[in-house]
C-alpha cells in the first residue's frame, strides 16, 4: 500500500511510521507542518529508506495537499496532523481551531477531489482514516463507565472540542459523499520520543535534572494509558482491516490516577537511575502539588472490546512493561532530549527531506 501520513513528524505519527517501515513493505508519505511538536529527529533511524518521504506543508493549504495527493497516488490517508496539547488549548484556542477544524475540513476536500479521480477499482478500495481521542467523550464520573463507540461526544476542553468536530466533518463527508472513512479514538499515548510538555517524558527529565515535578489538584484525575507502539500496531489493523465507515475504541486497560503515575516514574527512576541531583534523597520528594488545570476532566476510560473482538487487536505492554521502556528510553537517548529541550532540533534541522 502507499499511505499518505499527516502528522508523522509528532509523537505517535513517528511511532506509526517506524513500525510502517520496519514491519510491512508499505510506502510511507509524511506531510508534515513541523511546529514545534514535529520533530524529524524521531525519524532518524528509518531517513534514506526508499520507502520513506517526507514533505513539509499545512494541511489547511488546499493546493499544496491536493498535489501531494496527485504525485504520491496514497490508496489510504491516516490523519495524525493536529495541535494536540490541552493546556496550550486553554491559553491560545485559535491555532486548534485552525489546524484540527480547518485543515481537517481543507484535507478532506482536497481528499475526496482525488478519490473521486480514482479509477473505481483503487476508488472502493481507498480509506481516509481519521485518528481522534477519547477526550471527545468529555468526563466519566460512575467509577465502573467506560467510553464506547456509542457514548455521546461531551468534550470539555478547546482541544477535545476541537476534536470532536473534526470527527463530525469525517462522518459527514462519509455520509454526505460517500468517502471511505475510518475513524479511531485513543486514550492518551506513552512511550519513547513523547514531547516533553507531556506528564509522564515532563516528570521523567524534572525529576533527572532534581526539579519539582508538578500534579495538578490532589493527583486523583484518572487516564488509561496505551503504550505508543501498541496504538501504531492497532492503527495498522484499522487501516488494513476495518469496515468503512465504523469508529473503534483503542486502549490499554490500564487506568491510573496521575499521582500513581509519577510515583511508578519515581520508583523507576530510584531504580535505573539511583545517582540523584546532589542534595536530593528520593526522587518523590519532588512531587508539587499545583492549581488544578480549569475543566479538568476527572476519569477516561475506554472499552476497547469491539477493535479486540472484530479485528484480532490487543495490546502488547501492561502499563508497568510500557513505563519501564518508556523510562530507559529517556536516560538512553539524552540527546535527542536535549536537542528539543534547547530548542535546536528546530534550528537545525537534521534529515530534512522534501521530495515526493
Ligand atoms: P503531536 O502534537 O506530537 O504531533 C502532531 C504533529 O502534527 C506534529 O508533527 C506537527 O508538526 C503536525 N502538525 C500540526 N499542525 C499541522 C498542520 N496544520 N499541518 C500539518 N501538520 C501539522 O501529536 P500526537 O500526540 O502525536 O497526536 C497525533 C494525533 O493523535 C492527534 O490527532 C491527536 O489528537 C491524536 N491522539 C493523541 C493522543 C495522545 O495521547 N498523544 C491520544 C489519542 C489521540
């Protein structure tokens, strides 16, 4: 297959791209924006294999995606491109609404122009597969609910609602004009290249460089974890595997409230990194309690029964295997997190390749 990846530049877009090219004989596009959050860095060890181009561009310019879509031919799009940090949501709405709204709407046009010039053979068989999160669900407040495929979008923040919307124009231009769409929504992602704005990569280098390491409200806000290359295995399946038209669920079964999570990274880190910041006894003693963030949803939980019924898929990593790997994977690569730490994997950009 050749697929056409937005995003792939980020977090769990360089995660499905490295098992892309590892593991199947696929062709892989990345468009991507590079804001801050894309870093070619992350796709190191896979530059120079043939099966892998990159292009820098918005996926709100029409015409520069439009002719992306014409000289790569893609028979599936997995869309990961969005600005995707909550409390960067809260103080500037407006590039989420732009990119996640927007572009969403712009990649879809310029989508459905191309599938339409498709020959009906590659047209029936072209998917646009839309990759969304579980915080469209907004807040689960019964301790036994889980989000399902069916629970009703209730989104909390700019970011999930920004979200949400998105996911409402893919159904629309599946309904509306009949393009093949998929659609998932994840819980929140771990794992190794994580930008560190995010809890768990955040808590684990504070806590190296003797920081405080800062937990909004009491710590009690529970998330289920899903190690990234568990999601890239599992977006795999739904591009191969899944019926059009259909959203499925992904997660880790691994709920946790946050201060359990910064302690597990504190007890690991006694552990594989025991020579601590002078003056300082136990990484714990780090942990800062601060204001809570506003609308913050207390509980996510997700049942991931249908994509494990329908399409074979269960997660590889428990949340204690995951963190494990996770927390190495930080103190063996200090340089790629240096590099985004001061701001030089966008100054000097390694790798850039802009070919199709
Ligand atoms: P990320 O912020 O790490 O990466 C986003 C990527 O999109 C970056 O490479 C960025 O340069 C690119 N991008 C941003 N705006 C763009 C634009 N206008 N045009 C082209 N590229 C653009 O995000 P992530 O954590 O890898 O998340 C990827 C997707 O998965 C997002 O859609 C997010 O909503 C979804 N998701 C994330 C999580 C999670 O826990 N991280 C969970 C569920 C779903």
């Amino acid at each position: 297959m050749r697929l056409l990846v937005t995003g792939g530049a980020g977090f769990i877009g360089s995660a499905l791209i490295r098992h892309l090219i590892r593991n199947t004989e696929h062709h892989v596009l990345n468009l991507d924006k590079l804001t801050y959050a894309g870093n070619l860095e992350s796709l190191a060890e896979i530059e120079g294999d043939p099966r892998y181009q990159f292009i820098e561009a918005d996926i709100a310019d029409h015409e520069r995606v439009s002719e992306a879509l014409l000289q790569f031919q893609p028979d599936a799009i997995m869309h990961l491109a969005a600005e995707s940090h909550v409390d960067r949501s809260i103080d500037g709405p407006a590039a989420f609404i732009q990119t996640n709204i927007v572009g969403t709407y712009q990649l879809l046009e310029a989508t459905r122009a191309y599938w339409l010039s498709l020959p009906e053979n590659r047209r029936a068989a072209f998917r646009f597969h839309h990759i969304s999160t579980d915080e469209v669900y907004g807040d689960l407040h019964g301790v036994d609910d889980l989000f399902t495929e069916t629970t009703p979008y209730a989104p909390s923040s700019p970011y999930s609602a920004s979200k949400a919307s998105s996911d409402h124009l893919v159904r629309a231009w599946h309904r509306t004009y009949g393009l093949p769409v998929l659609i998932t929504n994840c819980s929140n992602n771990y794992g190794p290249y994580h930008f560190p704005e995010k809890l768990i990569p955040l808590v684990i280098l504070n806590a190296l460089e003797g920081k405080k390491l800062p937990v909004y409200g009491d710590g009690s806000q529970i998330r289920d974890w899903l190690f990234v290359e568990d999601h890239a295995r599992a977006l795999l399946k739904v591009v191969s595997e899944g019926k059009v038209g259909e959203t499925y669920n992904i997660g880790g079964h691994n709920e946790q409230k946050n201060i359990d999570v910064v302690r597990g990274i504190c007890a690991l880190l006694e552990e594989l990194a025991p020579n601590k910041p002078a003056g300082l006894e136990r990484y714990e003693d780090l942990i800062t309690f601060v204001k809570d963030r506003p609308g913050h949803d207390l509980r996510y939980a997700i049942d991931a029964s249908k994509i494990e019924r329908d399409l074979g898929w269960v997660p590889q990593e428990t949340f204690q295997t995951g963190l494990r790997k996770t927390v190495q994977w930080y103190l063996d690569n200090k340089e790629w997190c240096r590099r985004v730490q001061d701001g030089s994997y966008q100054r000097e950009r390694l790798g850039s390749v802009e070919k199709i």
